[in-house]
C-alpha cells in the first residue's frame, strides 16, 4: 500500500492526536517523495496544527467533530485528486478549498 493509500485510509478513521500525527509524518514522506511537495507540505501543517492546537486546548467531543466533518470532505478529495493525477490548476483550487475550510474552521 503506498503513503497515498495509507493517508486515505487515515482520514477515514478521522481525527484524533495519533492520526493526525501519523498523517502529518505520512504527508512529509510524499512530500519528500515528489517533484511536486507543495500539496503534501499543506496538509502536514494543517494536521500539525490541529493536533497542536488540540493539544493545548482540548476541545469537547461536538465541537472536535465540527472541525472534521468541515476539513475531511476537501481534504479527502484533494487525496483522491493527487491520486488520480490532477493537473496543477485542480490541484491549486482543492487546496484552497482545505485551506477555506481550514480557516472557517479555527476562527
């Protein structure tokens, strides 16, 4: 199973501190691994973050869920999209979706 599959499967099981951990190690591989790192750099220092931020300040079940179910969408279609090969432009517009979303979601 590549990095690829392993993060896809990850963001199935959603987010809690060791995923999101694995995640980010799991996207500084690929983007070790490609000529084309930017998307991978993106989602490691969002998972950092998250966890990070989790770390400090635990947030109640409902509103933990909130963050995930507004980031796992974008994020789960940006993966299926690098997968899939997307052009740069495609690419370019889902991680400003997950960064949108991102965003929206640590006011």
């Amino acid at each position: 199973m590549s990095n690829l599959q392993r993060l896809r499967e990850r963001l199935k099981q959603g987010f809690y501190l060791d995923n999101l951990y694995e995640m980010a190690g799991l996207c500084k591989s690929l983007a070790l691994d490609t000529p084309s790192p930017a998307p991978y750099f993106f989602m490691r220092n969002i998972f950092l973050d998250i966890a990070r931020h989790w770390e400090e300040v635990p947030l109640p079940v409902e509103e933990a869920e909130q963050v995930e179910s507004k980031m796992i969408e974008p994020l789960e279609e940006l993966v299926e999209r690098l997968e899939a090969g997307a052009s740069v432009e495609e690419v370019f517009n889902l991680l400003n979706r997950v960064v949108s979303a991102y965003l929206i979601s640590f006011k």
